[in-house]
C-alpha cells in the first residue's frame, strides 16, 4: 500500500491549485455541496464544518476552493455526486474530529483524556454512521446518512468495491449499536480502530480481486479511497494518542493526520500528480504543495501543551490564508477545462456495456475520457507534454513582463521556472525542452532541501 500511495501522490497538488481559481462563492458554516434531499433524508454533511474550531479556517476553503470546483468540473456525470459527497466528508467528518480536539486544548485537558470524552464520541460516531452513505454515492446513490449501513448492510454491493463494503459492514452495525457492541456504540478509540482496520483490510482485497487495477487506482476515485484509508489510519493514531497525555505525542499525530490528508486531497484526489507522471518530470507543482502543507501544519509546533485553542484559531487562519491565497486569476482552472472538455465528449455513464458491468460503471466510465484528455496534453506548447495544461498559462501571463499569475501564493516559485525556461528556450530554440526543465527543476528542488 506504501508503493501505491507513493506512485500516485504526485497528482494532486496542480490541479487542487488550479481548482481553487474557480473559487465557489462563500457560505457561512458550511460549504461542502450535498445532493437534494427530502424532509426523511438529511445530507451526510451540511456545511465544511459542523464542529465549530480553529480549523474551520481550513475546511472552509478546501470545500470552496477545491471540492466544489471539482465536481463543477464533472457537472451531470455519477463523479459529480462522488466528489460531493466522499470529498465533502473528508472536509468536514475528518478535519472535525482534529476539531473536536483542537477546541478543547490546554495544559488542564492534556492531562485529563476524559476531557474530550464527549465531543471526541460524538464527532468519531457521526464519521462512522455518515461513511456508508459516502461509499454509497460512488455508486450513484444519493448523499443521504440515515438508513445504509445501519444493519451491518454492504453500501457497495455488486461492484468491484464489495470486498470493501463487506469489511466495513460490523464496523457500521456496531456503530448503530448492533452487532457485538451490546447496544451501545464502542468508544471513539476502539471504533476508530475498528474502521481502520476493516477499511485497510477491505481496500486490499479490492485492489487483490481487480487485476486492472481500475477500480482502485482510477484518477480521483482511487485518490479518494486512498485519502480515507490514510485518514483512517491517521485518526486511530491521534485518538489513541490523547489516552497518553503525552503533549508532544498528541501534537505530532494531530500533525501529522492533516499534513497527510490535505496533500492527499490536493495532490491524490486533485489529478495534479497524474499530470507530473504523464510528463515524466518530477513533482514540478506538486513539491511546492507539500511544502506549503507541511508550513501550515508545522504551526502546531509539535507539543501542544503551550497552547490553547484560541491560539490555533490565529494560526490557521494565517496559514490557511497562505496555502489557499489569492488564486482566483491562476490559469491553472485549463485543469478543470481539460476535465469539463474530456467528459462532454466520452463517456457512457455505465448504459451500454461498461468497463465491469457493475453500477461502478457510473464512475468508472467517466474517468477514461479525463485520463486520456491530461494524458495527451501538450502537443506544440512550452515542453510538447501535458505538463503544458500546467505551465503554459504560466507562461503566457509572463510574456511581454506580465505579472506572476501565482504572486503571493505557495506555488509562486514556479514562475521562476517557467521564465527561466523560456529564457534558455529563447537562447537556443533547438533546445531539448524537458532537458532544460529537469536540470532548472533540480535546482528548484534542491532549494527546498533543509
């Protein structure tokens, strides 16, 4: 599982970016987009955040700038809801359980683990009752919490997903109180382990049944299944971190759980990396994303025993304000004109024979065009590869002495790039374009080296 996180993480980072110029208008108290419902079927989520914390700094601009643009991008096809509904719950049931913690911080609560008791419960249970209906919508159903999963039921059969749903499926009885669990759910330290495990044990058998390995590798939907194990695993860490009252330790798996699932969410699910492997260069866009998390995530420090949760308040909301900043005019959206293009001209949305037969077809089928259009990008621009959907805005804004369309963002140092390559290209015409490239990219790589 190590290698296929790491062979896929250079995608995401570009085109999260890229997303975020599309920029949704704002909402307050939540923001992740939820299919319609009926008085009976409430939203899995109805807002970016339903704990109220420092990191709804955070969670407001990943569901507006990043989720909402992508299913914009895949408007009237099964991903759309996808996206919606699976990135919307990683936004808000993830990042509120770190919430939940982060809100009730201090030297008094550290010590006492039976602080968060409550809040932690509520925010671990609300993950793992809202988790069937956010597999469900891979398969096309709406997002909708209340009724899948609650009698150990697999949200995914008769899809190459199944072997997942039928791991998860004790998880969700003993989650509603069935099951073992005697009636009651069991505490956020044993059903957050619970969920991690089957889910790891369930996404292993996905990928060991699937010999293409479409299902569980497939741009966006692979990055999505991907993000939640890794959460996963990254929550069980931190809850059973707060039984230590270890400061330090409390600190780094809180961390670490956010670093991994932003890059996660903007380098997997956001197809930036794709783009990178495609060109064969290395992660041009993408490092500069994973530095920009790992700034923001640094604030923590490491030990939280200094701190209280007003102080986090500030700090997000500084470095949330420099990961997410000013990118409304970045010509990274051709990203997301890429994918708008790609889907309204491929795809059958699993009615005719698709890839398995399954309603996964939904999802699956709508993710061949968009492979092929990021794959085949390029052509006569800067380097003749797709990295040019990435570099050749940049590029265009500079001519003539324009501005860096990246100023005063994480990722302003790609401009350099782009300028420095067109100078040599300007030099020497004849030069081999992703020769130039890989050298300037190893000094912009190494400058990042401590």
């Amino acid at each position: 599982m190590k290698d296929f996180l790491s062979g896929k993480t250079l995608l995401a980072m570009t085109f999260g970016v890229s997303l975020a110029l599309a920029g949704c208008g704002g909402s307050s108290g939540g923001g992740s987009p939820s299919q319609g419902s009926s008085a009976d079927e409430q939203p899995v989520t109805s807002g970016y955040s339903e704990v109220e914390g420092p990191l709804d700094a955070v969670q407001q601009p990943l569901s507006e700038q990043v989720i909402a643009p992508l299913a914009s991008a895949a408007a009237g096809t099964p991903l759309e809801g996808a996206v919606n509904c699976v990135g919307g719950f990683v936004v808000t049931d993830v990042l509120d359980i770190l919430d939940a913690i982060l809100s009730q911080v201090s030297p008094e609560s550290l010590a006492d683990p039976a602080t968060f008791g409550p809040a932690l419960q509520e925010s671990v249970t609300e993950l793992a009752t809202d988790l069937p209906a956010a597999l469900a919508s891979l398969t096309g159903e709406s997002c909708t919490g209340g009724s899948a999963g609650e009698s150990g039921s697999n949200p995914l059969e008769g899809t190459p997903l199944a072997p997942l749903g039928d791991a998860l499926a004790p998880v969700f009885a003993a989650a509603n109180g069935g099951g073992d669990s005697g009636g009651e759910a069991p505490s956020a330290a044993a059903l957050m382990e619970q969920l991690s495990a089957a889910f790891s044990e369930g996404l292993a058998a996905v990928i060991a049944a699937d010999p293409s390995g479409e299902a569980a590798t497939a741009p966006i939907l692979g990055g999505l299944l991907v993000t939640l194990d890794q959460a996963f695993i990254d929550l069980t860490a931190t809850v059973t971190a707060l039984e230590s009252t270890d400061a330090e330790q409390v600190g780094a798996a809180v961390a670490t759980t956010l670093e991994n699932t932003l890059n996660n969410l903007l380098i997997q699910v956001v197809p930036i990396g794709f783009i990178e492997e495609q060109a064969g260069q290395g992660p041009i866009i993408s490092s500069e994303i994973e530095a920009a998390v790992a700034t923001l995530t640094g604030l923590l420090g490491g030990d939280l025993s200094g701190l209280a949760a007003t102080d986090f308040a500030a700090l997000f909301g500084d470095g949330a304000g420099d990961l997410f900043g000013p990118l409304s005019d970045t010509p990274l959206a051709g990203i997301q004109e890429a994918i708008t293009g790609a889907l309204a001209g491929g795809g059958d949305g699993g009615q005719t024979g698709g890839t398995t037969g399954t309603p996964l077809d939904a999802i699956l089928d709508q993710l061949a065009p968009i492979q092929d259009a990021l794959s085949a990008g390029g052509g006569d621009g800067l380097t003749g590869t797709p990295l040019d959907i990435l570099l050749g805005p940049i590029a265009s804004a500079l001519e003539g002495g324009g501005a860096c369309p990246l100023a005063a963002t994480p990722l302003d140092a790609v401009c350099g790039l782009v300028s420095q390559l067109q100078a040599a290209l300007t030099l020497d015409p004849n030069a081999d374009p992703l020769a130039l490239l890989e050298g300037l990219l190893g000094g912009l790589l190494g400058g990042l080296q401590p």
